[in-house]
C-alpha cells in the first residue's frame, strides 16, 4: 500500500512516499479503513523528530487520526458494513491509504461534515472533551486555554461556551486574537507581552479555575501564578519544553492541583470510552451550530513535507489534514 515512511529521524525532508509498504489486516475486534484524509498534529512533528515513539506494538507510521470508509471488518466487529463512512483516533498508521483500529476508537462523522474536514475532528475533541471532564470544569467558571487559535484551542473554546464556561486565550498575531473572540473567547491576550499580569488585572486579581497548556515548562510558573484558588492547571503539550520551577508553596496556598496527560498511550478500552463521550456530546453541538468546524488547511499526502513545515510555522489556524 501506499504511505508516508521515515527515512530517518530529523527535518521534514525526512518523510518519503512509499509504494510498497506492507497492509495491515485487522485483528479481532478492529476495522480496516480505506483512508480519505489524514489529520496532522504536533505529535507527528514530535515523532518525525524522532521525540514522541509509538507506544509498543503500535505502527511506527505518522498519523494519530484519520477519516474514511471502512473496508474490512475483523472477526466480532458489529455494527459497521464495508463502506460506511467513518473516521477514527489512531495509537499511529494514519499517514497511510489503509489503516487497521479498534472498533470502539471509530465513529460515524458527524451529519453534515464532510470526510475531508472530518479528519482533522477527532483528535481534538477527544483530547479537549477528556481534558476538560478530568478537572471537572462546570459552568460559570473562567478557563484560560492557550494557544487558542490552534486546532485543539479554536475547539475549546466553542466547548467551553457550550457547557457554560468562560474562555480566555492566548495567541500571537491580531488576526489570530481577533479568530478566537470570533469563536466566543471573553477575553484574547497576545502571549508575546505579559499575559500573566493580563489575566491578573482581567479577573481583578482573582485568577482562572482551569488552564488548559500546551506549551508546559515555559509557562509553568506563570500559569500556576494565574489559577484561582482550588484552580486546575492541565498540561497536554510540552511546545514550551518539559522542566520547570513549581513554587510548591503557591501551589498550596492556592489549594490548586497541577496534572498532565496524554491521549494516544491510553488503552483501547479508555480510548472507546472517550470517544463514546464524544459522540454523545460533542456530535450533537456540531449538529446544532454550536460548534462549528473551520475549513482546514489542506495538503495532498505527496506534500506531507510541506504540511509539517506549515505547522510548525505557527501561521495556521486550526487543523491541517493531508488528503488522499
């Protein structure tokens, strides 16, 4: 089958496209799909770069969702027939025209999304919706997410307007502040001046109850002096490097609570049920308005290459997707 090999670790030159790479057969319990786009995320950079491997047993293939049309179904598998559209959270494998999954990791898109744009939805929903129950954020309280005019941050903030919180964001340009307010941001700091002192002076010195961080040890200090007491910091991505000072002393004064996670080395059978979380609540916004999906930024799977250089750029707004 065709797919995007590594030929070794490093810059994007490194991604080839292969003719000849082996197909995978689904086992008990999986589907095999016949890929139409492929979403790309940081995760991907992170393992071309040779910092991010598959967990064990997994496909050593970039890609962590996909979108497309089930082609075989493994023994035990219900309620799926060959040639349902689909699309899928993968553990990797997604840059490839076939890729075998978890039945439970699979769902029908949403009604009125098209395949192509429904690649890039999967990835961001599960790691927002499970974030966001994990430090139980309710409404009518303030979250900061930051690097809000991102893929996963232009989707939480319409999630947190839907379940009643408050969003503020940081970003990095004029257009891109100006993005998030449009998706329902309260509030909008560029993160190139003091966003800290911002949110301290915005929430009269009170701070935020929820900070959802991709970016870690950079902002670790910071984010801790931004929570309000019985605050939650999550931590889902390391842009920012991975060791930091924590002021445990703040922290307990605060009462607050730092965390962190990761989606894709989640077993299958946690991975079903957070995708089961999505459909039930995220399937259902999208449907009604409430959460609407950007274009995204589209490649052909030829320029996987210039897809990754597009992203680590910091010029895009939400997701990017290579398609078939």
């Amino acid at each position: 089958m065709r797919a995007i090999t590594l030929s070794g670790f490093g810059e994007p030159d490194v991604l080839t496209f292969s003719d000849d790479t082996d197909a995978p057969t689904p086992r008990p319990g999986e589907v095999l799909i016949r890929v139409v786009a492929s979403g790309v995320n940081r995760a991907d950079l992170l393992q071309r770069q040779g910092f991010y491997p598959p967990p064990r047993g997994e496909s050593d293939l970039l890609g962590l969702e996909v979108s497309g049309r089930i082609e075989a179904l493994g023994e035990g598998v219900t309620g799926w027939t060959v040639g349902d559209d689909c699309l899928a959270l993968l553990a990797g494998g997604g840059y490839a025209e076939l890729v075998a999954v978890p039945s439970g990791q699979v769902l029908a898109p949403p009604e009125g999304v098209e395949l192509v744009t429904a690649a890039g939805l999967i990835e961001v929903a599960a790691t927002v919706v499970s974030n966001f129950d994990h430090v139980n954020l309710s409404a009518g309280e303030r979250v900061l997410i930051h690097g809000g005019a991102g893929g996963i941050g232009s989707f939480a903030i319409q999630y947190a307007v839907a379940i009643g919180a408050k969003p503020l964001v940081t970003a990095g340009s004029a257009a891109k502040l100006e993005l998030c307010r449009s998706l329902g941001a309260d509030l909008a700091f560029d993160y190139h001046d003091d966003w800290a002192a911002a949110v301290r002076e915005a929430t009269q010195g009170r701070g935020v109850d929820v900070i959802l961080d991709v970016i870690g040890a950079k902002y670790l200090e910071s984010n801790v002096a931004s929570l309000a007491l019985d605050g939650r910091l999550v931590v889902i991505g390391l842009q920012g490097g991975q060791k930091g000072t924590l002021n445990l002393g703040a922290l307990l004064n605060k009462r607050a609570t730092v965390t962190a996670t990761s989606l894709r080395g989640r077993p299958a059978e946690q991975k079903a049920a957070i995708c089961a979380r999505v459909a039930e609540v995220v399937w259902p916004l999208i449907t009604a308005g409430r959460i609407t999906l950007a274009p995204p930024t589209r490649f052909a799977i030829s320029d996987a290459a210039r897809a990754h250089e597009h992203l680590a750029s910091g010029q895009n707004t939400g997701k990017i997707v290579l398609v078939w």
